[in-house]
C-alpha cells in the first residue's frame, strides 16, 4: 500500500492519520494481551498464577535521586596577615592579595607571613 502523501487531500490525510492511530492502539492491545498471556505462562512453570504475583503493588516508577542540601560552607581560617596591618588577612587559598604579592616579590617569605 504506497499512498502518496503529497498528491492527498486534507480530508483524506486526516482519515489516513485516524486510521494509522486506530491500527496503532489495536496492535499495542495485541501485544499487551501475547506478553500477558506469556507472563501467565512463565508464572504457570513455577506453580503461580499470575494475580498471585501481582500482591496488589503497582509497577515501581524509577525515582529521582534527591540531592541532600549542602551545608554552608564554614569559612576557612586565614593562614597569612599583613605585617603592617594586621587586620588583612588571607586564608592560602584563591587570588593572593596585593599585599602579600608586594611581600614576596620584596624578598619575604611566605613563612614569615604565617599567622
């Protein structure tokens, strides 16, 4: 059966799509009813029926991993201080800050910066 699509009209198209979806649900109908019939038979092989097995659940739907809210992060503790002004600090971690740049690149060392 080879319809040309574009030679059809509108009515005949939308008539062509109803039937395509008709004959759609009868086959998954059909294959619903052969894996019942398939899954009546494997439960059958082990002595069961198949309402048996079924314990009244529904089908177990996949669930999405939750993530758990992260806790804020604490802030990390400063390991340096600027010997002139002992209220800048930095922690060793991220951009280094001016002072410290200026420290090292004026011969001092990073030790003597430690808090």
């Amino acid at each position: 059966m080879a319809n040309n699509l574009k030679d059809m009209s509108r009515k005949e198209l939308e008539k062509l799509l109803s039937d395509v979806k008709k004959a759609l649900q009868s086959a998954q109908a059909r294959d619903r009813r052969d894996a019942r019939k398939a899954a009546e038979k494997a439960a059958a092989e082990f002595g069961f029926s198949l309402h048996e097995l079924d314990d009244g659940q529904k089908p177990a739907k996949v669930q999405k991993v939750k993530k758990k809210p992260s806790k804020p992060s604490k802030p990390s503790k400063p390991k340096y201080a600027n010997p002139a002004d002992k209220s800048q600090t930095w922690t060793g971690k991220g951009r280094q800050p001016k002072w410290y740049r200026v420290a090292v690149e004026t011969g001092t060392p990073p030790a003597s910066l430690e808090i």
